[in-house]
C-alpha cells in the first residue's frame, strides 16, 4: 500500500537559517509524483514544490527545494532563509500516475508543524 | 483567475443530519477530489470526480456521496452526520492528464457535528 511518512511532529528554526523537513514514501509504482503542501492555520492548502519519480534533477522553487533521494524513498523539503511567515504545518504527498496520465488521488502524511523564531 | 472555492466556510449540524458542502475549481480544471481532514490529520481522500461521473474513491461508507455538474463544480453529500464526520473537508481542483501538476486546493468548509 502506498504511504507517506513525517516523522517530525514539530520543528523550530531561528529566522534566516534553513530547516530540513524529512518525508519517506513507500510505492510499488514505479511512476509517482511527490508533492509539498503548505497550511496555515487559516486551512488553505497552498502548493509548494513537485518531484516526479523520472526527474533527473531535484526541484526547486524560490527558496524551496526537494532533497530526492529515489534509492531511499525520501523527498526531504529545504527551505532556505526562513521567514516568520514560513510558520505553518507542511504535509509531503504522493501521487501514483496511471496509465495515460489519468489524475489520481493525493496520499498525505501527517504533517510538520514549523515554527521560525525571531 | 478565480481558484477554488468553497461554500460554506463554516457549518454547525446535529448528528443525524445531511448536509452539503459546495466546490467550483480553478478556471480550467476539469477534475474535482474531495478529502477530509480531521484535527491534527493529513487530508483523506474520499472520491474524486470527472466528467460527472465518480472516478476513485477512498475509504468512506455511502454515507458519503458526491456529484459533479457539467459546469465542472461539485457537491459533497453526507447523510446521517456522526459526531465523527466533524472535520475540514476540502475540495482540490486539476486538470485531468496532466499528472505532473498539482492540485489546487480551496480554503475548505469546516464542520462541526454538536
């Protein structure tokens, strides 16, 4: 069965440093997408980064990017000079790709609570 | 560019009662998934709708039933509410064969069972 993992419950960061957020997968499918979420506490979902499981490069967006480590079924979140605005629950998700592209559902992890410090 | 939205932002219900939850997706988005997310939980996934007909479906009893019009926007169905069913529901909008982009989500309804 597919599965996403979040071992961090919670995490601190001081501003302006960079904090690592850990995600694990586990699929037999050989084509996924690997999706991070950003939510804060008003409840929106906002999109923040994408890997797909035939990328050669890991992602990058702004002062995102994705650690992907395919050999480990890992897709760590780096987030770069961290602002007190990056306070928020962070969720790692996967999607399986069928054939013929046919969209699928999102499998998500239990989340990471950030909180940056001044 | 209107994204997703969703009506009501808030509901109080009683067990025992149905309710409907509302969803239009981005402009150009033809797929339309709902998910659950309970307090302190990742979202769940609960069907997924496409062409007014539903494609996949999570792990929710037939309490839990769906529709999409032609116009693309969807409802969400839940009969004889349990103190349970208490939760964000949010609705994520895509384009379908376009696996490599994400989905777009709303700002989700929240609603209580008393």
């Amino acid at each position: 069965a597919q599965k996403i993992t979040q071992t961090q419950p919670g995490m601190f960061v001081q501003e302006k440093e960079a904090v690592t957020l850990d995600c694990t997968y586990d699929t037999s499918d050989p084509s996924y997408g690997l999706f991070w979420y950003k939510q804060p506490s008003s409840g929106e979902m906002i999109f923040l980064i994408y890997q797909g499981s035939y990328d050669q490069q890991n992602a990058t967006e702004g002062r995102y990017s994705l650690n992907f480590q395919k050999a480990r079924k890992s897709a760590n979140l780096v987030i770069s000079a961290s602002q007190l605005g990056d306070s928020a629950m962070y969720f790692c998700a996967m999607r399986e790709a069928r054939i013929g592209g046919a969209t699928n559902k999102l499998i998500f992890g239990t989340g990471t609570l950030l909180a940056v410090q001044p | 560019d209107a994204g997703v939205t969703q009506s009501p932002t808030h509901l109080i219900k009683t067990r025992g009662q149905q309710v409907t939850l509302r969803c239009s997706p981005k402009s150009g988005h033809d797929t339309v998934s709902w998910y659950q997310q309970a307090l302190g939980q990742g979202p769940q996934f609960i069907f997924q709708y496409y062409e007014e007909e539903e494609r996949q479906r999570g792990n929710f009893p037939d309490r839990f039933s769906g529709h999409q019009f032609p116009n693309y926007s969807s409802e969400l169905n839940v009969n004889a509410l349990l103190l349970g069913d208490s939760a964000l529901y949010l609705c994520a909008s895509s384009l379908d064969g376009y696996s490599n982009q994400p989905q777009h989500f709303g700002d989700g309804t929240r609603l209580s069972i008393l």
